[in-house]
C-alpha cells in the first residue's frame, strides 16, 4: 500500500459540493474521490488544463456543466 500523506488544501464551496457528490456516489472517501480525480487528470494525452481535465472527468458524473477554461 502506498504511504499516504496528510495535506490540507482551500477550496471554493462549488468545489467541494462536487467532491462530496462524487463520493457518495463512488461509495468512498472524499479522500478517494480526490485521489481518483487526480491520477485521471496525470493520465491526459493531450494538453489540457487541469480545470477543463477536471471538467471532462466530472460532468459525466454530478450533471454538470463543462468548467470555464482557464488556459494560459
């Protein structure tokens, strides 16, 4: 099992409104919905913010819309 790390990170209420729905409905921890999320957003092929990498992984999910794209 790989060493887990303790962090604590800010997040906006829509945020953490969306992590909380996907873990309910994964069945797992917000921890786990994070985790999840984040290893889906480092797997990308193309280049891509990590908003709209986000987005395409969650919309599907919570019925959201696409997240604004914030490219540089």
């Amino acid at each position: 099992m790989a060493t887990l790390i303790r962090a604590s990170y800010e997040l906006d209420a829509d945020t953490v409104k969306r992590l909380k729905l996907l873990a309910r409905r994964w069945h797992v921890s917000e921890a786990e919905a994070l985790r999840r999320v984040v290893r889906l957003g480092g797997r990308s092929r193309r280049k891509a913010t990590s908003a709209a990498a986000l987005s395409e992984f969650i919309a599907p999910h919570v019925g959201a819309r696409r997240l604004p794209r914030h490219d540089s």
